[in-house]
C-alpha cells in the first residue's frame, strides 16, 4: 500500500497503470467488526486501535454465555456503552464505566431488582460498525449513539431529540457475570466535568479504572447516587455509584463526551486525555482512527474475491485488538503486585491469553511488528519483577492464572531466536523459574516426570504433561544459545516426558495415578477432568517439540492411520460435547487450540496433499464474513491467526522454531510488507476452487522442494510461488 502511495503521487510525471490498486475501496471497508458477535465467537463491534486501552461497545445488558463480551447480536436491546471488553475470550469480565443516554420517552428497567438499568430496543438495520467506530439509533428514546476511540480515550457523540428531560448516566455499579465492583466513586470537578475510579473483582481479581470524563455541554442538574440513595454531594463513593447528568435539549442537538482512562490514577487519565484528545472534533477521530486502521491492516496487501478479502482483513483486524495497552502516556501503570509502576522505555501491555495465542498469533506478530513484540516481551518481564513468574493468563494488572503451561516461554525463545531485542540473562532467569515453581502441579511433574490423576477437580493431567514438556523444551533451546549446558541438559530431559504417559497398547497418551499406573476405563473420545478442554484425541498430537522422534514412538504406519481417523471419527448422537467442541470435523475440534496444529502434520509423513486438502477444508468451512463467522471463541487473535497465516500457505506447527510449514494458499495473492523495509509475496498460478495441490514452488525464482520456510527467509523478503493444479 505505500508503493501504490508513492505511485499515485507522481502519476501525472511517470504513470504508475502497471501497480495501480485494483479496486479503490480501503482495507478498512472489508472489515466486518461483527464478525463473532454470534454464535459462540464472543466478539464486540465497538471502537477500538490496534492494542488499545479503551475498547468502546455497546452492552445488552444482561449476563450469560453468549454476552460475554457484553453484545450478543441475535439480542434487540443496549444497556449503555462500556469502555473494556475481552475479544473473543470465555471470562465474563470487565465492561467497566458504562454511559447510556435517555430522555422522557423510556424509562423500563432491564432487570427485575431494585437496581435501575435503563435500556433501549435497537435494530441492526439501524446500526454500523467499521474499525474505530460504531454506530446505532437508540430506538426507544430516538438518540443516535455514537462512539470512536484513541488508544486511551473513549469518545462519545449522542444526538437527542428535543426534550427537557435528556439525561447522560454514568453507572459504575454496572456489572454483568463474573464482573463485581467493590469500591468506586465520583467526583463532580465542575459544571461539565467528572473524574472518579471503579475498582473490582472478577476474572481480574483486582481491577483499577480510574478516569476523567469531560461533556461539551454543561449540566443543566446533575444527581449522584449511592446504592439507590440519591445524595446532595459533590462526591460518592461505594460499591455502586452513579451519576445522572441532566440536560434540556433541542432537536439534533449533539452532546459529546471525553472519557479518558489509566489503571495508575485521576492524574494518569487526566494526562492521557490531555495527550490524545484535547479537542471537541468527532469526526476527526473517526477519520484518523480509520487511518491508523487503514495503515496497519494495509501492511499486507491480498488479491483474491470481495468474499475472501472480506473473510481476511476481518480476521486481521481481530488479530490486533490484543494484547491490550495498560500504561498511561508517562508510563505508569498497575502492576501485578497491586503497586503502581512506572514502564521506563517501552509500553507495558496485558490481555495476554497465552495458552492460546502463543500457537499462532505471536509467531505472526513477530513478522508483522516486531516492534510490538518487544514491548511485549518487556512487560512479560516486567510481569516477572513483580510476581517472581511470567504471565500466565494475565490481565488489567492481574494474573488469573487460567489454562495451563508457562507459555509465556516460547513467545520469548521464539522472539529471542528472530532476533527482538531482550535482556537475555533476565529472560532466562524468568523461563527457568516458571518452569521451577511449587504450584499448578509442576512441583509433581518435575518429581515424578509426568502429573499424576488427581480423584476430584480439574486436574488436567495429561494435557499439563504434554505443555509442560513443551515448554521445557523451549527452555533448554534458549540454554544452550546462551551456553547454559547444564540447565540444556535438564531441559532437554523435561522435554521428553510425553512419553512417560503414552500408551503403546491404546496408541494415546492416558493418564497416569501417582504410583505410575494408567487409569482404568479410558475411553480416549470422552471429554473428562484429565484432558484441558479436550479429550484424548485432540491431545494426542501435542509433541510439537519433536515429531520425528513421535512418529517414530508411535510407528508410522499407526500413526498415518490415526492421523486420518482424526478427521473421519465423528461423535455419535449420542456423546456429550461440551460447549468448547465446535467446528467439528471428526475428531478434529478447528473451535479449540489444541486441534490446530494438526492438519499441518501430513506434511511430516509424506503426505503433503492431505494438508493441502484439510487446510483449504477449514479455511473455506470453519470462517465466514458472517456474524457467526468463528467456529469457537477467537480467542484474543488466535483463531484469527490461524486463518492470516493458513490462508496464505504457512504456519507455525512448532510455534518456537523459527521454521513455518507451508501448503497451498486459498488467496491469488498476498504481499507483506515488512517492517525492515522489505516486502515477501505469496503468489500462486493456476489458483481455483479445485486447484488447491501444490505441482511447484519457486523461492526467488528457484524450484524449492522443502514442505517449510523460514522465518528468516521470509524477513529476506522476495518471493514465494506457488503453481496449483487440481492433481495430488
């Protein structure tokens, strides 16, 4: 996109007809943000940057499942506007510092308790979405809401109607399910400004939102309230507070509002706002929010139908919307340790939902900014400084300690490797004393070599195994680059303790009780507390770390033969699927992580067709342009990755190695360019619905007979051919 740039700029001295964009719709257009908003996706359509703080959207405004990212689309009602929201996730938090305009026309109450939620019916003919922005008519009040974003700011635009009684509420006492406010509180600065903070517990146990929020027109009136208790105060606080700003207003009268936030304080968000949204222009922000957009999604440039430009630059988009920017524009920010902290040099970054994002996403990252990738790493380690430990699932300046692995570790020998710019020692230090710890049973695996069966809870045991091990694997690659031959050597044995569980009578990994003994009545298609968010068949491909020496444990023959019952063993009628088994294609679960590597291994046993027929199955199967587009949950940018890297013809089977296994592409084309200045195509000859066998590649112009690349060829830039036909 920056060539086309330069080439429109000197048309009229040189013509450019040759490299001329062949459409003139934006990225930004193809890019759908309802996308997940239905089915079990759990997506929003709000306003967001790449990485933001504040991710703006509407809220339904009553709990369960599938709100929880706060919108469901089959829904028809909006409680308000909330400044956070997880993308993609299955943890019902955040949806802090919700605002939801009113007026005389409607006053129903959405819930059936003595906790006043005002509400409005809306209609998804009369409501948009497009990156760093969003749209709706507000039916039962006829207020056209509308919202934008910089990285810190939120920025409301509601248009009323005439009436005396419009009002703008602030509820902090908002909550929606795991979500539960404990402390918060309002302040009235002056006739059109508010700061306060709301503090709470859920998934993040405990969550700081401090903010500011500016109005452009003055209160006419204005009620704080404790509880239900309406108090005759300049300030509030309690654990449900809220503020009801009054106004009279005249037709299509336009009343803005600045909502500015940090973790750290009042102070924090007050120079936030002062850094990125010191005027009143609206529109403005939309056009730079759509910019940024625009620049960032561009950075690769795709040929291919509307249909599947759509279907990419959607999932792109997702891709970016996490991790999420935790520190204020001086740096600080609330750390895990509960203190406030000062990032020195770099932007500390959390929303960090490792145990899937590591597969796919952060090996994507570090070709498509690397930059990012740096402070990421940076705020892992900052993680560290507080907690002696590498996130885990860390959120909001929290750990939650959800899922299972350190994985953290391979996103850091995987960047390490490509060359991210690190204190090495400290990020070694961090790796080994993760893997080292007391707690989630690695005390257990590190004694006994595997983690035993455990009679109640959800004890996970296999699946731990099998992570842990790959974990340990990246460890002691890391050691032995920084001549570490001792910690190489345990390391490297850590890594092979898959095979303390595998079982050459069923051929599956089966849990083992302390004293080293399978369990009886295995049944490898059932879903139970030994398998984490699977079962024996989706976990049995986990040995990432080593797939020759797998294949060779369980004999090739027998692994062909259940690598291909993976995709034609479907669940009977009668079997009991848990919510996380969706896009089922056999055994084969595309809606969870574990299964998504899986399709990639015909590759390491001579059968490269049956990737190339699997991948292009999932691509075309399991994503659509829809609002149940996902399959599952996406998952932070994970299941999004998936689709980015696939749909071009690479992806990351061993998520550390620096080394990407290919297959045909289903796009005609595909430049990225890199941020080293350097662009690498993906292009393909012959390209078809029936014509997804790869007959050729050519790297650079010469035939390249290897099934992977490298990710150092790819930074090389040049040019990866694909010719395609329709025979294996």
């Amino acid at each position: 996109m920056r060539l086309f740039a330069i080439c429109w700029a000197m048309i009229a001295l040189f013509g450019c007809s040759e490299t001329q964009p062949k459409d003139s719709k934006k990225v930004t257009e193809y890019v759908n943000p309802f996308v997940g908003t239905d089915g079990p996706g759990n997506t929003y359509p709000g306003a967001v940057l790449p990485f933001g703080m504040v991710q703006l959207s509407p809220d339904n405004g009553l709990p369960g499942w599938d709100r929880i990212a706060g919108y469901f689309w089959p829904d028809s009602t909006i409680a308000g506007f909330s400044h956070t929201h997880l993308s993609g996730t299955g943890a019902g938090d955040m949806y802090d510092l919700l605002l939801m305009p009113t007026n005389s026309r409607f006053s129903d109450n959405l819930t059936p308790d003595d906790d006043f939620r005002a509400y409005s019916k809306f209609s998804h003919e009369r409501e948009e979405a497009t990156p760093g922005y969003y749209k709706v008519d507000l039916l039962s009040s006829g207020i056209v809401a509308e919202l934008t974003t910089t990285k810190r700011v939120g920025f409301h635009r509601y248009t009323f109607p005439e009436d005396k009684k419009s009002q703008i509420i602030l509820d902090l006492g908002f909550k929606m399910n795991w979500d539960n406010p404990y402390a918060t509180e309002i302040t009235i600065e002056n006739d059109s400004t508010i700061s306060g903070y709301r503090k709470s517990n859920g998934w993040a146990r405990d969550q700081h939102v401090y903010f500011v929020a500016q109005f452009s027109k003055a209160f006419s009136k204005v009620d704080l309230f404790e509880g239900n208790l309406n108090l005759n105060q300049k300030k509030v606080n309690g654990p449900k507070t809220k503020m009801i700003a009054n106004f009279n207003t005249k037709d299509k009268e336009q009343i803005l509002v600045k909502v500015a936030m940090s973790s750290a304080s009042v102070d924090g968000a007050k120079k936030n706002l002062q850094a990125e949204l010191s005027d009143w222009n609206f529109d403005a922000t939309v056009q730079k929010a759509d910019q940024e957009w625009n620049e960032l999604l561009s950075q690769i440039e795709v040929s291919g139908s509307e249909y599947q430009k759509e279907v990419f630059y959607t999932n792109l988009y997702h891709l970016y919307l996490t991790p999420s920017l935790l520190s204020d524009v001086d740096g600080m920010h609330k750390g895990a340790d509960g203190k406030y902290h000062k990032a020195e040099g770099f932007d500390r970054y959390d929303t960090f939902s490792l145990w899937d994002t590591y597969r796919t996403a952060h090996p994507l990252y570090t070709i498509l900014c690397p930059d990012k990738v740096e402070d990421f790493i940076k705020s892992f380690l900052a993680h560290y400084d507080e907690t002696g430990l590498l996130p885990v699932w860390s959120l909001a300046g929290n750990e939650t300690n959800m899922m299972i692995g350190y994985h953290a570790v391979p996103v850091v020998v995987d960047a390490y490797f490509k060359g991210i710019e690190m204190d090495a020692e400290k990020a070694f230090r961090a790796c080994k004393e993760s893997a080292m710890e007391k707690g989630r049973e690695i005390d257990e695996y590190m004694k006994l070599g595997f983690v035993p069966t455990d009679a109640e809870g959800e004890n996970w045991s296999v699946s731990k195994t099998l992570e842990y091990a790959y974990d340990d694997w990246c460890i002691a690659q890391f050691a032995k680059a920084l001549n570490k031959e001792e910690d190489y050597q345990y390391f490297l044995k850590r890594g092979e303790n898959w095979k303390n569980l595998y079982d050459p009578k069923s051929t599956f990994f089966r849990p083992k009780d302390e004293h080293g003994k399978f369990v009886t009545n295995f049944v490898a298609k059932e879903y139970t507390n030994y398998f984490c968010e699977s079962n024996a068949w989706q976990y049995f491909w986990y040995v990432p770390q080593d797939i020759p020496e797998f294949i060779a444990t369980v004999g090739k023959e027998k692994f062909t033969a259940k690598l291909d019952s993976m995709f034609t063993y479907y669940p009977e009628a009668s079997d009991d699927l848990p919510i996380f088994s969706t896009g089922m294609i056999g055994q084969y679960a595309h809606g969870n992580e574990p299964s998504h590597h899986v399709a990639y291994l015909y590759n390491h046993i001579g059968q490269p067709e049956k990737t190339q027929e699997m991948v292009r199955r999932i691509v075309t199967s399991q994503y659509t342009n829809k609002p149940d587009g996902y399959c599952g949950n996406e998952d932070c940018g994970q299941m999004s990755a998936w689709l980015v890297m696939s749909s071009l013809g690479m992806y990351p089977t061993n998520p550390a190695n620096g080394i990407y296994d290919l297959t045909s592409p289903s796009l005609e084309n595909g430049v990225i360019y890199l941020k080293n200045g350097k662009t690498f195509t993906v292009s393909t000859e012959n390209q078809g619905t029936e014509n997804h066998y790869i007959q050729k590649m050519y790297l650079n112009g010469k035939e390249h007979k290897q099934l992977t690349i490298t990710h150092q060829q790819i930074m090389d830039g040049g040019e990866l051919k694909f010719v395609l036909g329709a025979n294996k």
